[in-house]
C-alpha cells in the first residue's frame, strides 16, 4: 500500500475516469477499453470504499472545444468532497489541454483528492508531485498537437495526390489501385445519369424531388457509421439531390477539404462545430479530370449556378431563378438607382396586377424606398422582344419540344424497367434461400418464406405499373409534328395559350436574358428599361407611365367647392386630410390644415359639421373596420363590391358607411369570406389570444 493513501481517502471511494477520443477508436480500440476498466479492479484491490466509473465521455475528444458531460461529472464529484481519489490510465485520458487539466489539479488540491495512474500515486498538494502533473498535463497537450499536426500533413500530402480515399457518393467505388471508378452496378449508374439529366430539364432540385416522387422512383443513399458502410434504395429526400448536384465528384473531379470546421466562444469555453461549406477556391484539393464523371465540368457549374439562383435569400444581389407566380420578369429586374434586386409585390384586388418595387437600403430604419412600378405592361413589352428575338427559332424549337415529350415518358419507363430487374433479382435470391433451409427447421424457413412473398409482391407490382405505363403510352395522342410547326410560326398564340405555364415562360425569359434595368424619368414621366440579353446585346425601351391612383388632372376641385359640398359632413381636420389628397392647394400652394379649413369654412358661412344634424347615424371606414374587425383595405373591397352600402359626396372623398348595414346578412357573411381567406397561423393567433394575470 502506498504511504501517500491514507484511510481518508480509502473511505471517501474512488472515481475511475475512462475516455476515448473518436467512435472508431471506441470501436477498434477494445484493447484500451479493457485496461481502462480494468482500473476500477485495482481500486477495489486497494482498499476503497466504493468505486464508480464514468464512461460518458466514450468518443469525446479531450481537446477542450467539445462538451464532455463525464468530465464534468468528474470534477462535480471532486467538488463535493465524496472521492479520496481519481484513477486514470494517462493524464491525456483526463484532458488534452491546459485548461481542464490545470484546474481539475487545482480542484483536487483543495479537496485533498489524489491522482492515480499506472505510474504511481500522486498528491496534488504535494510540491513535486504538483510539479510532475503540471508537466503530464503541458506534454499531454503538446502530445496532441504534434500528432494533429503529422496527422494532418500526411493526409493533406496523400490527397494531394489523389490517392486518399474518403467515403464517396452513390455511383462510384474505388478500385484495387486507389482510383474512383463508377459503380458497375447499371441500376445505380442509371438512376443517377436520369437524376442529372433531369435536373437540367426542370431546371429546379425541387422540381426534380417531385418529379421524382410522382414517378415513385427510388435512389441510392449511402448508410455509414463508424466502421461499415452500405448502399440503400430509398425514396428521394430534397436534400440528398441537391448533395447531388453540388458534389463535385460526379463531373470528374477528385476534391478533399470541401468542408471545414468553426470554434466559437459558448459560455467562455470554446465550442467546435463541423460541415460547414468553405468555397471551391478555399478547397484542400481540387483535381479536374481526375476519372470519368457523370456530367462535365461545365455543366457542374452550369448547374450550381442554377441551385444559387434558385436560393432566394442566400444572395441578394444576384438573379434568381423561375419560381411560378404571375410576374414574368421575377428575380430579373434591377434596380437603375441603387443597383439592388427588386422585389414582387402582388395586389390582391383584381387577382392579376403585381408591382415590381426596390425597397432600397431597407436594413435602415428611415432610408426609404427607391422606385416602384406597374408590371404588367412591364412584362408584356419584355415578351413581345422575346417574340420578336425568337421568332427565327421557333421551329427547331418546336421539334425540340416534341423530342421532350417522347423522351420524358421513356425515362421513367426505363427506370421502372431497371428496378424490376432488380427485384426479380432478389425474389430470385430469396427462393434459393428459403430453398436451401431445411424444411423442418420451421422457424428460420417462415422468415425466409415470408421475404421470399415480400420479394414476389414487389416483382408483381413493378409489373403492373409497366403495363400501366405501356397502356398510357398506347392511348396518349401521337405528336402531331405539322400542328407544331404551324404553331411554331405564330409563336404569340403558342405564348398566350391557356396551356402554356407562368413557369415555362419565366424559364425561356431567363434564357434569352440575363436581367433587366428599370429606372424612372421622373422630368419626362416615362419608365427607362436596359435589357441586358445572354449574348451580350442590349436594348433600351421607353414607356410612357400610366397614372393612375390620382385625382384627374382636369377634375381637380377648388377648395370652396369641397368646403361647400364636404364641409357640414366631416370634420374640419378629416376635411383638411381629404383636401390634400385630392390637390386643392391654396392660392400660396401651402397645405391645408385643421386651422386653415376653419377660417375658410367660416368666410363662407359653412355650418360646422354636427352628427346631430347630418341625419341618418353613419360611420367612418375606419371605425367600420374596427367594429367589424377586419382592415381598411377588406372594408373598402366590400364597398366596391356592392356588398356594404356606403356613401361618397364626390370622387376621393371619404365614405359614408351606414351603422345600421354592418348587422346586416350579407355584410356578416362577406365579413366572414375575409376572416376565411387569412392565413392559418393569424387565425390561430386571435383565437388563442388571452388575458394572462400574474399568478395564474
């Protein structure tokens, strides 16, 4: 027995701390796990009381930037005065830095805990046995570092060359000789020569993902843990094809270092987090052509740049891509001011008006807007110069067109084809299975029977759905060949037919043009538009702005007239409000105010406006919105409706809104068609709204 445990300590107990750094050497590294179990044996051989191991930290590293729950258990546990002594097979399975090891050296030091390891017994109050911990601890860190850096060199150096190998997606295997070669299996090939081609005919990763589950068609997904991997046949999550379609590996390219790791400061203690993106020039190792890819180089950035225009919030300053919705020219249209992206703004009157508006430096508070305008004569210039600049290929368009169609059914079809190969391969497998399993040991023959059905039932369903298929393609319409090329040459009557998608327009705009200037001539009230085609032309248009949302030029009324016509009705400020919407300025064009509608009513010999007198009991928009509980816009489109009868002495003028009409049946029910149309989240908002008081 060691002089330095005394029967103190042997009755406080002991902790065994056991740690490893990674899931692989939890896995591999048995051997190590034995000797550091083995430590809570010898803790008991020697005398103590009680002993408790912490494993918590199995897979953790020690290196102080990740969370380690049993470390802190183990210095809770120091803290509380229970243990005489903590046994460790290395000081580097306690901490792999300064920090952790000091202070858990410290801690143990107040308590009076010692420090055991396969070496000896150490006290930490006692001065060299202080000294000699501080140095495990200071080699223990520069131990870690050292390895971490050869490690890293050698990995590097090896990629360098092209000859590391790393876990690599769906479609490729490495060879005997350290080379990325594509997957021999011709259903896995396939399906992923399908995936990119039709990635580049939708032209969105989310289009591909519904394409892809409408047509039922699975793809493969690579399963991994710590030490083995497989290859599985799932349905298509959207996140696995746009891994797809980013990952430079298909076009032929052997990259390492896509991905990098962050330490940030969480409650004064670094914290690591990894998977983070780093851009292609800050890759470990890009080697172009380095085996046979599945799409070109080319087409790999041709595609990327597609997913960052399709990512509409990641980058504000660059296009975007189609997206549906009624404007034509969305993420396409720039502002001539400021330079920004502006955005879509849909009115919700008339179902079909939309305004292209920049919203300018809108991070500020205050900074204003830029320019908004109309876009529905916007996007009918912007079509007719595609018309016009197309109109010479219309007819190979046509054709192209009528290949696409053929094609897409194929497509599917031939991966159905695929699938069913595969799954007469597995029922195949499956019967000899179940046939080399003696009879008579019942319970492995119903397991094997069992998959044996599953694998028949899949065979047979393929089958059905090919023959479906075979009977959609037998009844569908030949391609009327003619019919297309008539329609090719009046291709204005193919833009606006009923068939033809807001989508599809959107996505040949974005062909022909890469985006559209838009600025205001405010000296000539004219809208100034630069397209900026894709082979680099450019046309400037001039349109003449529509003024709209004014009182008429001609109709705009003297100021005696409105304090004549208004003045006993409304209030002299609500007057003045109206005044100054419809442009009666005073002869020293200053605005009109509460003070200065009251002098001139009074010159006049206007009465003042009395609710007493006026007559029936009326109501103004805004208190009928706040009876009704819906906003000015929805009350205003109720009156032009005609389902709430309201009152206007003249054009722009306030409306009169009878209090009797708001309990009537038909404003009730339009009031209800309002409240049905808003959104889910609002309507659950005011219907969980309650009074909370403190206390309850």
């Amino acid at each position: 027995m060691n002089a330095k445990i005394t029967p103190e300590h042997l009755g406080r107990g002991a902790v065994v701390y056991i740690r490893q750094s990674t899931l692989g050497q939890v896995i591999e590294n048995t051997e190590s796990q034995r000797r550091q179990y083995a430590l809570a044996e010898s803790a008991s051989g020697m005398g103590f009381s009680s002993v408790a191991v912490i494993d918590d930290d199995l897979g953790r590293s020690g290196s102080g930037i990740v969370v380690r729950p049993g470390f802190q258990k183990l210095v809770a546990s120091v803290c509380s005065g229970a243990v005489g002594a903590v046994f460790c097979i290395e000081a580097s399975r306690l901490a792999r830095n300064g920090r952790d090891w000091h202070h858990l050296v410290d801690l143990c030091a107040v308590v009076g805990v010692l420090v055991i390891d396969h070496d000896g017994v150490y006290d930490p109050r006692m001065v060299n046995d202080r000294l000699l911990l501080g140095l495990k601890g200071t080699m223990s860190e520069y131990e870690l570092n050292l390895l971490r850096q050869r490690g890293l060199a050698a990995r590097d150096s090896k990629a360098k060359r092209g000859e590391l190998r790393f876990s690599l997606p769906p479609g490729y295997c490495w060879n005997d000789v350290d080379q990325i070669e594509i997957d021999p299996d011709e259903r896995v090939s396939e399906t992923i020569k399908l995936m990119f081609r039709k990635f580049r005919e939708l032209g969105s990763a989310r289009q591909l993902f519904l394409w892809a589950r409408d047509a039922d068609i699975e793809i493969p997904v690579v399963r991994q843990n710590a030490k083995y991997q497989k290859l599985v046949w799932q349905a298509p999550a959207y996140h696995n094809l746009v891994e797809m379609m980013q990952n430079p590996i298909y076009a032929g390219a052997y990259a390492f270092g896509r991905r990098t790791h962050r330490v940030q400061v969480v409650d004064g203690r670094p914290r690591k987090t990894i998977g983070h993106r780093k851009p292609m020039q800050a890759w470990n190792v890009l080697i172009q052509n380095n085996h046979e890819g599945y799409i070109s180089w080319g087409e790999f950035e041709e595609n990327r740049q597609m997913l960052t225009e399709n990512a509409y919030m990641l980058q504000r300053a660059s296009r975007k891509a189609a997206r549906g919705g009624r404007a034509l020219l969305t993420g396409l249209v720039r502002c001539g001011r400021c330079g920004r992206i502006m955005h879509v703004f849909y009115g919700m009157a008339s179902g079909h008006a939309h305004r292209y508006q920049c919203r300018g430096d809108d991070a500020h508070v205050g900074a204003g807007q830029c320019i908004g305008i109309g876009g529905v004569r916007i996007d009918q210039t912007i079509a007719n110069h595609i018309m016009e600049a197309v109109s010479p290929l219309a007819v190979q368009a046509a054709l192209e067109a009528a290949q696409r169609v053929i094609r897409a059914d194929d497509d599917v079809r031939q991966a159905t084809k695929r699938d069913l190969e595969h799954a007469r391969y597995e029922a195949s497998l499956a019967s000899r299975r179940y046939e080399a399993v003696d009879p008579a040991k019942r319970l492995v023959a119903r397991e094997l029977e069992a998959r044996w059905n599953v694998a028949l039932e899949r065979v047979a369903e393929l089958e059905r759905r090919l023959v479906r298929m075979d009977e959609q393609a037998a009844s569908r319409p030949q391609v009327d060949k003619e019919g297309l090329l008539t329609l090719a040459h009046d291709l204005a009557s193919a833009w606006n037919a009923p068939g033809a998608t807001m989508r599809s327009k959107q996505r040949l705009t974005r062909v022909l043009i890469q985006e559209v200037v838009i600025d205001l001539d405010d000296g000539k009230d004219e809208v100034a538009m630069t397209i900026h085609w894709t082979g680099g032309r450019h046309t400037e248009i001039r349109l003449a702005r529509t003024r709209t949302g004014r009182y008429p030029d001609n109709r705009h009324p003297s100021p005696v007239e409105v304090v004549r016509i208004l003045g006993p009705h409304w209030p002299d400020r609500q007057l003045a409000v109206t005044m100054n919407r419809m442009r009666c300025k005073r002869n020293d064009g200053e605005s009109w105010t509460t003070l200065r509608v009251r002098a001139l009513r009074e010159r006049l010999g206007v009465p003042e406006f009395d609710p007493a007198v006026v007559g029936p009991k009326t109501i103004s928009v805004d208190e009928t919105a706040r009876r009704l509980k819906i906003c000015v816009g929805s009350v205003i489109r109720l009156i032009r409706a005609g389902i709430l009868p309201a009152e206007q002495l003249m054009p722009c003028a306030p409306w009169k809104v009878p209090l009797e009409a708001l309990e009537s049946e038909q404003v009730k029910t339009g009031v209800q068609d309002v409240i049905a149309r808003r959104p889910l989240k609002v309507l659950q908002y005011h219907q969980n709204k309650t009074l909370k008081l403190p206390g309850f």
